[in-house]
C-alpha cells in the first residue's frame, strides 16, 4: 500500500461508533485554522503590544512655530508616467479595479524598490485611479516612505496634527488609537468625516502615502473609504457643473486649530483661510473634479448664505452618498495606500476598539487649484473611448429599480 494512504487506513474489523471517532474532534480539528476555532461572530483576537517596535513613530506633539506657508515649485511627475504604466507593471503579479471610477490593487510591486521610470508611473496612475492600493510593503520603512514622497514634490508639514516621537520627522503625519483611546464616534457626523488632506493651505497635497503599521486584524474594523471627485463632478447635470465652475469656496484650518487649542496641544502654524475653485482640472489626466470636502470647506463665495448652505448640503451628499464613487479598503499590517488628495475625499471608520490602530502618512504640496474651462470629465472621455452611452441625468418619470 502506498505510504501516503496509511494515514486514512481504516481497520475493517472496527465497530461504526469507533470509525466515526477516528474522523472527529482531534484529526477535523487539527487540520482547520484558528479563525474557524476560534470564531467568535463580531469578536476579534486583540493582540498585546509589548516591548512595541514603532515606539518612536509614536504621536508627540512639539511646541514649536513655523512661518506661514509661501508657494514652492511643482512639476507633477505624473506628465512623464508611461501612459500605460509599462514601467511601473513590469515586476506586477496582478492588478485590479475595485469599481470603473475609482480604486486599483497592484501585487509584486515593491514600493521600496522602484526606479524614477516606475515612480513617475506610479504618479500617472494614482492621478488616474484616485487611490492604488499595496499590501505587505514590509521594506517601506518611514524614511523609505518620505523619500518617494519628496521624489513627488515639496513635503508638507502638518501645523495641528501629531508627527512622530523620533526627531527630524516633522514632514510626517501620525494617525495613532490605542486601547485608552476614547471612542470619538458621537462628536462628528459621518458625512463631516469626509475630506481631503489640508485643502485650506495655498497648494494642497497631490501624492498621498498612507502606510499602517499595526492595526486589526481581518474583519476587526478600522477600514478606509475614498470618494472620487471626478465622479463627483459626473454625477452632477450640466447646468449644475457649469454653475459650480464660476464659483469659488473658502477653505478653513480654523476648526482644526481651535480643537487643537481646546485640549491644550499647540499650533505650530497659524490657521488660515485660503479660497479654490469649486471645479478644477488635474493637470495629469485633464479631467474636471469637483474640488470640496465637509471637513475643511465653510462657504461658498459670492452667493447669499442660504444658497451656499443649500450648496454645501447637496455636495455633501453627492460626495458620501454615490456609491459608484466610493472605494473601501481593509487593513492589514504593512498595507501602503497612495491616493491624490486633488481628485479624492477619505474618511475613516469606527468601531474598532479595543484594537490599536497606528499608522504613518506622508504628502507632498501640489500645484495651486485652477480650472480649465476646455477640460473633459472622466466620464466624459471614457464614453468616447469604449463607445459608451452618455448617461442619463433626466430623473424625471417613473422606474422601477431592484437590487
């Protein structure tokens, strides 16, 4: 008999009782994972940080003062992207979209690792999708991190928020809950949670890098959502666009810095109120977004207050509520997210204490927002691309719809 059937070899003289005992608790059990051991429904196993090993990436918050931001440079190195990332996807294994308007998932690309040729691909394609995701980017340490930032553009410093505890790190962005954390559900509304990175300075941050360090395991919550302001913009009629394109909004960082000052943290550059157009045009892909976010945007500009809050509500919605726009993604450790704060809104979600939830951000200063009246959406241009019908905006008459 061959060796590897003796294993399953049943005597034939055993009674059925003693058969079925041979098969049960201690050869099933042994063969399946503790996920299917352990499972407890809503209930994750909740790791101990002993001895933490980014005890110096760490939230501090340093009593220092910086000037007021002045415009730098920028050549965005999307415009020398391949425009079928040829570079960037030749040591790729896989890649996918998770809906047509927004959101890619790359593997067997190391972020760590990549030439100038792959990073200006990388560029070109975070411009184009929104947001591209990577899991296990373990060579990606935070020096590594704020290098392929800096290769982007000027990195941006946060005046509020906490940077890491290790010195000479004031270009990165912590985001840090631990198991005291208090659960801040109850203090914003899920719509407010949406916003794109610091949009109130002179030239908001394009390039994006999020990287989590520790953080729940599978379905143990902490998942990030983004919205795609090109879809945004799509989603609206034609009259609607053309309005917003003639209008301009201010941007505020002064809730930030009051909520900073109310718990006693300092601010390490004074608030300021900057004004951008409602619609601008990414200068990689030429394509029309809608360039707002509840977080950080307070008014609309020469409209009475009634019309801009009327505005604001409906772009609110349009923003947390298209779901074709939105793309959702779920954590583990050593997963890299890059989006373009330009043409994307984030939020994230709740829900998941007692889990420690660490991870490290970097940005990099983009171009001040303008508008290109000639300038096609995204919609716009895949419709003539694929042959597609234009889509129907008229909601007038009477359907029926299921899902």
């Amino acid at each position: 008999m061959a060796p590897f059937l003796q294993g399953n070899t049943v005597p034939q003289s055993l009674p059925v009782n003693e058969v079925k005992s041979l098969f049960s608790d201690n050869s099933a059990t042994s063969a399946k994972l503790p996920s299917v051991r352990n499972y407890e429904p809503g209930r994750t196993e909740i790791e101990e940080h002993v001895d933490y090993e980014y005890e110096g990436l760490r939230p501090s918050f340093p009593d220092v003062h910086w000037d007021e931001l002045k415009e730098v440079p920028y050549a965005d190195k999307g415009l020398l992207g391949h425009p079928k990332f040829e570079n960037l996807l030749a040591d790729a294994t896989d890649i996918f979209d998770y809906t047509p308007k927004i959101g890619t998932e790359i593997h067997g690309v190391n972020l760590a690792k990549l030439t100038d040729a792959q990073k200006n691909d990388l560029a070109r394609l975070i411009a184009t999708r929104g947001v591209v995701f990577f899991r296990d980017q373990h060579d990606l340490d935070v020096n590594a991190q704020r290098e392929l930032g800096s290769y982007m553009g000027t990195l941006h410093k946060h005046a509020t928020t906490a940077v890491p505890r290790q010195g000479g790190l004031e270009d990165v962005h912590v985001v840090y809950n631990d198991e005291k954390s208090k659960d801040m559900r109850a203090m914003f509304t899920p719509t407010f949670l949406w916003h794109s990175d610091v949009t109130y300075e002179i030239q908001p941050p394009s390039y994006t890098s999020l990287k989590i360090l520790t953080g729940p395991p599978r379905g143990g919550g902490g998942d990030t959502l983004w919205s795609s302001q090109y879809a945004a913009y799509d989603a609206m009629s034609a009259g609607m666009q053309k309005y917003l394109e003639n209008l301009t909004a201010l941007h505020s960082a002064e809730m930030q810095a009051d909520g900073s000052r109310a718990i006693g943290r300092p601010i390490r550059r004074d608030a300021v109120v900057t004004e951008h157009p409602l619609i601008r045009t990414n200068p990689v892909t030429g394509w029309k977004s809608l360039f707002y976010n509840p977080g950080f945007v307070t008014k609309i500009v020469g409209v009475p207050n009634t019309e801009s809050d009327y505005i604001l509500r409906y772009l609110s919605e349009i923003i947390s509520t298209t779901q074709e726009g939105h793309a959702r993604f779920s954590w583990n450790k050593g997963d890299v997210a890059f989006w373009d704060n330009r043409v994307c809104n984030h939020t994230a979600t709740y829900g998941f204490a007692p889990h420690r939830r660490h991870a490290v951000r970097v940005a990099c200063h983009a171009e001040r927002p303008t508008l290109d009246p000639a300038s096609k959406s995204q919609e716009e241009e895949f419709n003539a691309k694929w042959g597609l019908p234009q889509v129907n905006k008229d909601g007038a008459g009477q359907q029926n719809y299921n899902d």
